[in-house]
C-alpha cells in the first residue's frame, strides 16, 4: 500500500492503523504499560498490552503481509532468535533466568514485528505516530520537573535525587527524550524546535544520565550542521545550556554544601568535576561498571567465537548485567554478538529514501552510542518501537520513490527527431 496524498480520504484501514499506532505509542513510548503495574495502578503486567496489541493488529497483518513488513529486518529477528535458541541449545543449562531470557528475546522480536503491521508504510500515520511522541516527549520533561521538585511523586525508584517520571529509571527517562528529539524536531514548525530541544536538554538535566547527556550534545551538534534548527538563535541558546550543565558539575562540592543532597546525586557531580577517577558508587556506577565490563570481556575472550551462552551476564556474580549492550552480546555469543546491535539499526534503516533518510544519521547514532551504556535496548519496549517506527517510515520513503518513478514518462520510448540546418 503506497502513501497516499493529504487529500485522499482515509479508508478504514488506514483510520486503524492511526488508531492503533497512536495508542501504542501513547501506552509504549511513554512506558506507561510498566508504570501502572509498578505502581499498583492497574492489575495487568506489561506483557498483557503486547498480546491485546498481537491481537489487534491481526487483521492488518493477514491483509498486507508483505507490504507492511521490512525484509531486512525480517532476516535480522529470524538470525536473532535463530541464534539465540541454538546458544540456549548448546550452552543452556535449564536456568530460570536464562530461560527468561530466552522468552524476552522471543518477545521482543514479535513486538518489533507487530509494531511495523501497526505503523502500516503510510507516511501520514507516520506523522501522527511523530506528533504523538512529541507529546509524550514533552509530557517527560515536565513529570521530570515535577519529580526534581518531588522525588516521592512517582514512587520510591531507588534512585533518590534523579528524575525519572513514567519510566522511573533517569537512564530510561534520558534516552527517551533523546528519541523524542530524533523522532519529533522534524515534524515541529522552525520556531518551535530549539525550545522543543532545550526542553529535552532541560530534562536529561534532571536525570544526570551521563550518555544521554552525551548523546544531546552530539544531536544538537549534528542538527545545527544540517540546518535542521536555525543557526541565529540556536548556537547561543545550546552554549548556555552546555555552560550551565558544566558549571553545575565543576560547583558539585558547593552545592552539596548549600544543599542536603542524597548519596546517589553527590556521587554523580562528583563524577562530572571528575569524570576520569576511578571509584565506586551507590548505583553500580563508574568503578563497578568498569568491574563489570572487565568482567565481561574476560568472558568473551575465553570463547570469542562461540560465547558462553544466552544470559550469561545476568546468571553471573553481579547483581546485574554490563551496562553494555556489545559486551553483554560477546559475552553470550562471541563475535557475533557484537553485531547484533548495528545490525538491527542497518535492517530498520536500509535503503531509507527522502525524508526518512534525514532520520538515519541522527537515530543510528542514538542507538549505537546508547549501547555503550545500556544493556537492555533489545528488550526495552520504547525503543524497539521506536526501532519498528524508523522500519516502517524506510518502507514508506522507499513506496514514495517507486511510485513517483512510476508516474514520470519514459521518454526513452518517444521517436527522435532529426534536426537539420
């Protein structure tokens, strides 16, 4: 199914599809289906709304099976999991986490494939699915301000200090407005984008993560090369911001002093007056994240072919796994793994034409850079549906291309003419 114009009126399958991509980003990107259960607000585990969402988007899939899918990504899940269950096969022990794992792999790669059936490749869907995460986006930043004001407001996270709104982890809250700058600048009028971005700069603020902290200033960066965001006004205002992030860092100790900060935050302005000491902390930061990933690539280094098997950084000694999506994938399956990764963000992005291909620098170095400090970007949900979003809008660029290659006259076939003196 191509796109169609504006003007076309919607048949009732694309009215389904906006219907259902609008919701699934409502309930998904803003990690609301975990929320509400973390919370005790509603009964139903997460996993409930992915099969309600299987279930809806059924129809849809059995009507356009071919046209709605990406072919990359398609190869991409079935040598994910085709990998994963013959890991599981040969090194598996019967472990409850391993098998856990295993199941989450499963999971993920049908989420990803329902959520493409959902998107459709109509690129007016697109654009509500992009006003519905610049939405969401914004709704982060604020529940962000409202949780620095009050750290109780969303619930004891266990990480005192540091905003995280809906996704009550701050490292889940940063990386979602990073993916909501990629996603929503774009469809946002020129006046709004730098109050839209320093916004989200705002935000990530909040939740001290380090990498999406990165990650804004390599966005912006990128945008004001590009000329995506008016380079009058945009240049003074990101400085301003940058400088004040800076200055609260190197003020740690001033502020700890005029202010009863909990251990959590003082640990992180210390580590930003002094990124580079090594030292342990509170949150499994810094010195045990370096521990950690020592740990990890000693066991790829003893099987870096083969790997030690599904999950065998979270059956390990440590409370949790790398904090490093490559070396948590070495660690279970060699060299392999560390491709896992990029090659999800290959398939989604493969042959993007016109408007989504201006997405594909800024979202691949999003996701890759991401990696290096989450190990949890094949299973979290809000980025594999961002994932699945970027599939569908390549899908929908490449449709708009061949249509309009289609439409044009092949004057190849016309007689020439003899011009003569």
């Amino acid at each position: 199914m191509y796109p169609t114009p504006d003007a076309t009126p919607w048949t009732w399958q694309e009215r389904y599809h906006c219907f259902l991509a609008v919701l699934a980003t409502a309930i998904f990107f803003t990690d609301l289906d975990t929320y509400v259960y973390w919370a005790a607000v509603s009964p139903l585990p997460p996993i409930t709304w992915i099969y309600l969402f299987c279930v809806l988007a059924l129809p849809l899939i059995l009507a356009s099976p071919y046209r709605c899918l990406s072919k990359p990504l398609m190869i991409w899940g079935a040598g994910y999991l085709l990998l994963s269950l013959g890991a599981y096969v040969t090194f598996g022990t019967g472990n409850e986490l391993e098998v856990q794992e295993l199941r989450t792999r499963f999971l993920s790669t049908i989420f990803i494939v329902v959520m493409m059936a959902i998107f459709s490749s109509q690129s007016r869907v697109h654009r509500w699915v992009r006003w519905t995460i610049v939405i969401a986006t914004c709704m982060a930043v604020f529940n962000n301000i409202l949780g620095a004001s009050d750290p109780m407001l969303f619930g004891d996270s266990g990480v005192v200090g540091r905003a995280g709104g809906f996704y009550v982890n701050p490292n889940k809250a940063g990386m979602a407005l990073m993916l909501g700058i990629v996603f929503g600048t774009g469809v946002l009028p020129g006046g709004l984008r730098i109050p839209f971005i320093l916004a989200c700069g705002v935000g990530v603020l909040l939740t001290f993560s380090r990498g999406a902290m990165l990650i804004w200033i390599l966005l912006v960066g990128w945008m004001l090369f590009r000329n995506q965001i008016p380079h009058r006004h945009g240049i003074g205002w990101f400085t301003s911001l940058m400088v004040a992030g800076l200055f609260t860092g190197l003020q740690g100790e001033e502020i700890i002093r005029n202010f009863n900060l909990p251990p959590q935050l003082i640990e992180r302005l210390e580590w930003f007056k002094n990124p580079l000491e090594n030292k342990g902390d509170s949150e499994g930061s810094s010195g045990a994240r370096q521990e950690m990933a020592e740990n990890a690539w000693d066991m790829f280094l003893q099987r870096p072919f083969t790997g030690h098997g599904v999950g065998s950084t979270i059956t390990w000694s440590f409370p949790i796994s790398t904090h490093n999506m490559y070396l948590a994938n070495m660690a279970d399956h060699g060299l392999v793994g560390a491709l896992l990764l990029p090659g999800l963000t290959l398939a989604v992005v493969w042959g993007a034409k016109g408007m989504a291909q201006r997405l594909v620098p800024a979202l691949s170095v999003t996701m890759l850079i991401w990696g290096i400090f989450s190990h949890n970007l094949l299973d979290e949900r809000y980025i594999l549906l961002c994932f699945a979003l970027m599939g569908s809008m390549t899908i929908a660029s490449q449709a708009t291309e061949l249509s309009q290659v289609k439409s044009e006259p092949d004057y190849s076939l016309l007689p020439t003419q003899e011009y003569h003196d």
